[in-house]
C-alpha cells in the first residue's frame, strides 16, 4: 500500500491514537513520519470499499438532493452522510465522459472525443478520433486490480466492443456490459436501428440476458452477486455501477409510475420554476438565481387536454425510473450492511451527462410514431413505461430536469454538463456538507485511487507509455481541509461537434451551435449565474479574450479537429449507419432508409423553427 495510502488516510481524515503517536515520534527522531505511520495505518484502518454509481442522462435537479419531487430516499441518506457538488461538470454526451470518468484523462487524449457512432470518416483519420478507450490510458479498475483491490462492473460500458476494448481487459475482474450506447429495459433488444441486436457481454463473452429483466434490478442482482463471490477473502472491492437509467427508452415497472401519475399534471414550465425554488432553498444554487426560456420548451397551455394527460404520463415514467434506480442502490445498501462492510464502503454517485431532450415533442405525430413501430415498440398510453412500450420525455420537460440550467445534453450549456456529484460514507468525514468548488469529470479517479491508497501512474505503466492523469484529487475537499481544488488561474477545456467551453476560476467561456444556439462565444460567472442569463463578454472583455486564447490552446493540445462541412450529429449517425449496412447488400440499405430517415426529416424541421 506504500506510503501514499498512509499519506491519503491522513488527508481523510483517519487518523487514529496509535498513529498520531507514531507521527510524533518520527519528528522527534528525524525519521519520515509518514514511513513509521504505515504499519498503525495498515493494521487499524483497513482500505475502504468502493461503489461508483453511474446514472444515464440524469439532469441536474432530477433527485431529491438537488430539489427533485422524485423520491428518492436512498440517495438522499447518502447525501446526509456524505457531501453534495454543486458545481460537478462532465461531457455532454455520455462516452466522452465515461472515458474521463474512468482514466482521469481529457476524453480527447484518451481516444473519445465523441461517441463512435457520430464520428465523420474524415475524423476518424487521426488516432485520438476513434470512439473508443485508448490503450495509452490507464483505467482506474486496472490500477485497483493490480494494487490488490477486486474490481466488478455491471451495466452500460459503451467505450469499445471489441475484444480488447471491453471491460474484461480493462480492469475489470468480474463484469456483465452493455456495449451500445442504450438498449430495452425490459428485453434484450436494441432501442435504434443503428444496432442489429442489443449487445451485452459477461466476462468478456456474448451473454444473453435472462427472461425476467429488468435493467437497475439486474445490475444491482448482479452487482450483488460479484461482491458476495468474494468477501470471505477480506479484500477490498470496487463496484462499478453505470446504470441504463434514465436514458431512453424510458421505461418503469407499474408500482413506481403510479407514484407520479398526477405530479406533472400543471406541465413543464411550473415543474421547472418548482424545482428552481427547491434547488435555491437547499443551497444547490445561490438565492438569486435565474433561468433563461428555453426556445425548444413549448406552450402546456396551447396542448389540448388529450395531449397534456399523454405529456404527464411521459413525464411520470421517467420519474418512477429514477425512483426505481434509487430503490435498487438501496437494495445494495442493505446488502452491505448485512454483510458488515457498509462503515467502510465509500459511496460516489454522478451522472454522465445532463438532461436528454432529442426526444420528439410529439412522438404520435409522423414520422414519430412510424420509427417506434419499425422497431417494433407502441406508445399506448395505457402501457407506457412497460415492455414494449418506448418513451422519452421531449425537450420541454427536459428543460425541468435540467433546471434552473440552460441547454440540454450534446450542448457545452449547464444544463447538459453539470450534474449532481454526491460522495458519501464513513471515511469521508464531512457529512450532509455542501460545496460549490468547481470540479471536474477527470477528478474522480485520482480521488478514487487516493482514497484507496493507490499510486497514480507516471508516464509508464506496465511496460508501455500512457498518458499521466490530469484531474485533481478532491480529498481535500471531502475532509474539509479546503474550500476549493482549482485556483482561479487553473483552467479545464471541454469540445464536443463544436460545441465548447472553457473553465477558469469562476467563469466559464462557452459556444453552443444551432439549432439551439448561435454559435457565438459567451462568458459568464457560474458560480452566481449557473443559469447563463448574464454575458460578461462585453464588460469582462480583457478576461474574454485571455479565456478565448486559452481555449484555443487547449484545442491545440488536445488536438480537435474542425468539424467536416456541413456535419451534424443526426446526419452523420445515418450516413455511418447507410454505410455499414450498404456493406450488407442495397435491399437491407433499401430498407433501413424507410425508417431512418424520419430521424432526419425531424432534426431538418426543428432547426428550420429555431
């Protein structure tokens, strides 16, 4: 464990008498304190379990401890025992950031600048543009594994199908993966005709799900079951748990829609100003705060009554799913205890992008409810959530799941890169603690591997070159022992499809595209504005343009391309599709284009409005 563990233990927080004696004595003598703590370090405090809990789209204000209406009682005890973000930004899409969440590395350096099913063939000439994890990055799971920890992973994987991509040769011990970038909830099948079969594998090989699936029940089931295969053997574990909940289909077993069928009734423009006072009054968001007018929210009271009951219901499935995902941690809370090993289990719950607003605004409406039934889903009413049904809850409400934040998931707007972070559990000190430190998705695994007592890797790791991590260990601010990790001249730079910001201090420069945005630059203080409802760029203009030169270097070191002409996410993921499966004959192309393209003829019609 070395002298880095008795280093991090202290920095927690965990000292014992024993150890502060030995302290003592080492400076009297002149001896490395830290060499004569080791022994007391090792034998009384044990290193610490870890569950990293991973949600899928979760908006910022869509659990209980960032001002949900959603119950959501487990998270809201870790919450109490531990220490809630506000100010926690990922990637706005979801590979991106798992790639940084799980290496400590820009997502650019480390292979992933977007998901590979929307790299342009042009970008996929350079290396750092695959769509995949790298193999000159480390992941945390391998680092734990090798410095004796057991590693398991049950859920959404999508950094690489093949072979020596998936997780089983990248850490990880014990593991059952979803490859794609979502899949049914219910069955084992794909949720967009860009995959022929959803694709789960178990230990490296193709696994077939089992009859009676739900996915949060299954991945805690099995998250269960690798924890408890080796307890007995006294080492640590760390459990990666990257849940399928909430990204679409949105689905939910019945008992937890009933709980919502009337919450949503007064539509998506009071839920959001609702959620906006909850998130003022706990201290998520200062006092004053203010929201913009999302342009893609409509009007709830131009909808007839039919349609606003059908809205309600959307809306009601995606909460019991996020009510079903937290009873299934709970379920694995309980489990800890029962076993003896929750008082020394560290729990870290994020998400890994913000609100998902590509849903249709009107999934009956053709070509809508032509591509659902294509793939061979309904959107009844009646059954909605349930198998075979497939959801989404649109951008209006996503602009409720987001609140009070601006932009959704895919833009570089708050609204789709900060998202809750809540670290908790006995080591960590703090408890029902708050900060507004800015943080960043590559902190979490240097944290991780200080908690665990884990070296970081330098330039070499296993006899070959990697890339050294470059997030901050947020330990100190876990313990207390500061207010904030990034000083007001560190800086973090972010780029997805053009879309971009750049973080100093306070302030951060961002640049979102149509069909939302402009495209032009602006700067704002995220720490009194995280709505983004004052630019700064015309009174701040000497920090604008130091943060623009900034921005640009950092596209130089992390090497963005420029977008192709005429790129679009939505075009460009049916012209990769078109491409693939022309290599399977021109009947199958013939006959994927009839359902491909209303995605498209949707995308044209909603940039054309805005």
């Amino acid at each position: 464990m070395g002298l880095f563990f008795a280093a991090s233990r202290l920095r927690c927080g965990f000292g014992s008498r024993r150890a502060a004696q030995a302290l003592a004595i080492a400076s009297l003598i002149g001896v490395s304190p830290f060499a004569m703590a080791v022994d007391a370090f090792v034998e009384e405090a044990p290193r610490p379990n870890i569950v990293f809990i991973l949600a899928d789209d979760l908006g910022f204000s869509d659990i209980e401890p960032y001002g949900s209406e959603v119950s959501t009682p487990t998270l809201s005890v870790l919450a109490n025992n531990g220490i809630r973000f506000t100010n926690f930004h990922t990637a706005a899409n979801c590979a991106p950031a798992r790639a940084m969440l799980l290496t400590g590395v820009s997502n650019h350096l480390a292979g992933v600048p977007n998901i590979p099913e929307m790299l342009s063939p042009e970008q996929r000439e350079q290396d750092n543009y695959q769509g995949v994890l790298g193999s000159n990055v480390v992941t945390v799971a391998t680092l734990l594994e090798d410095a004796g920890y057991h590693t398991y992973m049950a859920g959404k994987w999508h950094l690489g199908a093949t072979p020596d991509k998936r997780p089983s040769r990248r850490g990880f011990e014990r593991t059952v993966a979803l490859m794609d970038s979502g899949a049914d909830n219910w069955e084992q099948r794909p949720y967009l005709p860009i995959y022929k079969e959803a694709n789960w594998f178990a230990d490296g090989e193709r696994y077939q799900l089992p009859e009676d699936f739900y996915s949060s029940r299954f991945l805690i089931d099995k998250t269960i079951e690798f924890v408890g295969s080796n307890l007995e053997d006294g080492k640590p574990f760390f459990a990666y748990v990257p849940f399928q909940a909430v990204h679409i289909p949105v689905q939910a077993p019945q008992e937890f829609i009933d709980h919502y069928m009337s919450a949503y009734d007064d539509g998506w423009e009071t839920l959001r100003k609702q959620r906006a006072e909850r998130a003022m009054q706990l201290g998520i968001v200062p006092k004053a705060t203010e929201m913009v007018e999302m342009t893609s929210t409509k009007d709830w009271a131009a909808l007839s009554p039919e349609r606003k009951l059908y809205e309600a219901k959307r809306m009601a499935v995606y909460a019991g799913m996020i009510e079903a995902m937290d009873f299934h941690i709970g379920r694995l809370v309980a489990y800890l205890k029962d076993q003896g090993v929750y008082e020394n289990t560290i729990f870290i719950m994020t998400s890994d992008n913000g609100a998902e607003a590509s849903g249709p605004d009107d999934p009956h409406q053709f070509p809508n409810g032509r591509v659902a039934q294509s793939l061979g889903y309904h959107q009844d009413y009646d059954r909605l959530g349930l198998k075979g049904s497939y959801g989404s809850i649109g951008p209006s409400f996503a602009s409720a799941a987001a609140s009070p934040l601006a932009f959704y998931k895919f833009y570089a707007g708050e609204g789709g890169m900060r998202v809750p972070l809540i670290v908790a559990g006995a080591p960590v000190v703090q408890t029902n603690a708050i900060t507004h430190a800015f943080a960043w998705a590559t902190d979490i695994t240097p944290t991780v591997l200080a908690l665990a007592g884990v070296e970081p890797p330098g330039n070499r790791y296993a006899g070959k070159p990697v890339l050294p991590i470059s997030g901050k260990n947020l330990v100190p601010l876990l313990s207390g022992a500061t207010n904030r990790i990034y000083g007001p001249n560190d800086s973090v730079g972010y780029e997805l499809t053009g879309h971009a910001a750049f973080f100093q201090g306070d302030y951060k420069l961002v640049r979102n595209l149509p069909p939302m945005g402009d495209g032009q630059w602006r700067l704002y203080n995220i720490v009194v504005d995280p709505g983004e409802v004052e630019d700064l760029s015309e009174a701040q203009a000497e920090r604008f343009q130091r943060l623009l030169a900034g921005y640009a270097q950092f596209e130089k070191d992390n090497r963005v391309m420029p977008l192709p002409e005429g790129y679009s996410q939505a075009g460009q993921l049916m012209s990769n599709f078109f491409a693939e499966r022309t290599r399977t004959g021109l009947i199958v192309f013939l006959l994927t284009l009839l359902v491909l393209v209303p995605f498209y003829v949707v995308y044209v019609a909603r940039k054309g409005r805005e």
